[in-house]
C-alpha cells in the first residue's frame, strides 16, 4: 500500500489504496467480519444502555449518575441486558449493511467517474449514496432487533426514584429477547416490531450518508495536509508510503470527526424514536410520534430531544474509530490474493 506525492502544479492526492467490492474474498469478508463486529459490539454495548435509558427518562439524570445508579439497584449484568438478542440480529444486519455499502459505492463511484465528476467528488457522493442504501437495507433486520433490545434494556427502570418513564410505563417483563419477541407479537402484531420504523429510516438512512461522506472528505484532507506538508514528497517521483499506524490514526481521526457531527444532527430523531419504540399499546391508546415528541417538549422543551447526547456522541465517536479501523483492517483482511500479491 503506497502513497505517491502530487505531479506538481496538480491537485490530487493519491491516498492509500481503497479496497472496494471486486477486490474482496466474499466468504472472509463476512465470516472475519462476523467475528470481529462480534467483539466490537460487546465492548461498546454498555454505552448504548446507558444512551436508550437516559433517553427514556422523564428527568435529566446524567449519564454518570444513572450507570452508578443501575449497577447498585440492577447490578453489573444489567449492562448487556438484552446484548444476546442484538448480536444476533447484528450478524445479519451487519452482513446486510457491508453487502449494500460497497456495492453500491463500487457502482455509483464508477458512474460518477463516467459522468466526469472530479475524482474527490465522485468519492464523496459514492460514500453517501453507500451510506443512505446501507442504512435501509440494513433496518430491514435492525428495526425489530432494536424494538426487542432496547424494551430489555429499560425494563426494571420505570419504577425507580432516579427515571421514571412517563407517560405509560410498561407493564410487561419480559424473560429474555425470545419471550419479548413472542409477547410484542401477539399483543401489538408484526406493526410492534417495526414500530419506529420510518423514524429509524429518517434518523439513521441520512446519518449514514453524512458519516460516510465526512469519512471520506476528512480523511482526504488530511492525507493531502499531511503530503503537501512532508519535505519528503517534495520530489514528485519520490513515493511516500505511510506507516500502518499512520494509516490507522488518519482513519480513526476521520470516523471520530464524522461520528461526532452525525450524532450532533440526528439526536433529536433518535430521542424520539427510542422513546417511541419502548412504549407499549395501553387499554386506551395507541403510542403515536406525534405524542412522544409532545411529551418530550412537556418535560424540557426543544432540550429535552438532546437527552442522551452525551452517551450517543461518546458511542458514536468511539464506535466510529473502533468500527472504521475494524472494518478496514477487514478489508485489507479479506483483499484477494491475487490482487495482493500483484500490487
């Protein structure tokens, strides 16, 4: 993997090869990428709880407080309540999602390209468009998975003094993800588990479109500072082939950066569809969007939709970093032999 300097008196920047959707060995692809997704999401999965119940409680509690409060009152294990249901949903959803997001910015990149887009503009709409139809594809699965998880992870924290969720507390108590599966469908049908799911789309399908597009333009840039910077690329038949560890900083830099702006915009989509999805059918009503967004205004105003970005920020942050550099360790994992050996 190299990195070449500019010709002089030319813009572009040749950063390390982009191992894109031709080059991979499928079948190490996904059973690599299984196993390391896996990993990922049990180390980061606590964060996720402590995000879905302060996005759930009708008080400001910060996130510090309610971890101390949950460990005490529900101990260590209530931390991955509900985790074994989300790594099976996440295998296929993953699959789902990495199968969508190269394909599609193999094929948009290339047509792009055809239409005469500069080559860091045909990289930037690739990203989004692989972004956008990764995320609704993948919410195919995520949706329902979501539903089951985060009613586990609340369950046990309406009654508590610290978060009370208003306004319906749910009354179930469910004894693993199977039984909460089997119980939201007999009780509120194929419509329970999808519930929120035009929201998930509205919320991730555009967040995932913005995170790859930031990705790839701030990681762009900072290649090109970085070159433009060097005295040793000065010459422009001299290549400058960076370190594994510089090529892993770029990309967690990047993903940390675009992690952070898509949870800043998309908050406020996610407080309100978590809160949607947890709420069960009552005797008297059905819970409705526009219901929850009234409450959540109830309880703080236009504030009250950020409950839960610190969490959602850190998760996405580090889940951005650790995910990124996952994926495209995977990557250069699963490249072709063929293609490694002869490049």
């Amino acid at each position: 993997m190299s990195l070449r300097a500019p010709q002089q008196g030319s813009a572009d920047v040749r950063q390390p090869i982009d191992v894109d959707w031709p080059m991979l060995d499928k079948t190490k692809f996904f059973l690599l990428g299984a196993a390391l997704f896996s990993g990922v999401s049990a180390t980061l999965y606590p964060v996720m709880v402590l995000k879905t119940r302060q996005q759930v409680c009708a008080q400001n509690t910060s996130s510090m407080r309610l971890g101390y409060n949950l460990i005490r009152d529900e101990g260590f294990r209530a931390l991955y309540r509900g985790f074994g249901t989300s790594l099976l949903g996440t295998i296929p959803a993953r699959a789902l999602y990495m199968s969508a997001l190269e394909i599609t910015k193999s094929n948009v990149g290339c047509a792009a390209r055809h239409l005469g887009l500069p080559e860091s503009a045909s990289a930037a709409a690739a990203n989004a468009a692989a972004g956008l139809s990764a995320s609704v594809a993948a919410q195919l699965v995520w949706t329902p998975v979501d539903v089951i998880s985060q009613r586990l992870m609340v369950q046990n924290n309406q009654k508590g003094p610290h978060c009370d969720l208003q306004p319906h507390g749910n009354t179930f108590r469910y004894k693993g993800g199977y039984d909460a599966f089997r119980t939201i469908l007999q009780v509120e049908g194929v419509r329970g588990l999808y519930r929120g799911f035009g929201m998930s789309i509205l919320t991730y399908a555009p967040s995932s479109a913005l995170w790859w597009a930031t990705y790839c333009v701030t990681q762009r840039t900072i290649w090109k500072s970085l070159i433009l910077s060097s005295n040793k690329c000065a010459d422009a038949d001299e290549k400058c082939v960076p370190s594994s560890a510089m090529i892993v900083t770029v990309q967690g830099v990047s993903a940390a950066c675009a992690g952070g702006v898509a949870a800043i915009v998309t908050t406020p989509l996610d407080t309100i569809k978590t809160r949607f999805q947890v709420l069960e059918n009552d005797e008297h009503m059905r819970p409705n969007i526009r219901e929850t967004v009234r409450t959540l205004f109830k309880e703080g105003g236009w504030r009250a939709c950020y409950k839960g970005l610190g969490p959602r920020w850190a998760t996405m942050s580090m889940s951005a970093t650790t995910m990124i550099t996952t994926y495209e360790f995977l990557k250069r994992m699963s490249t072709k032999q063929d293609i490694t050996s002869g490049g």
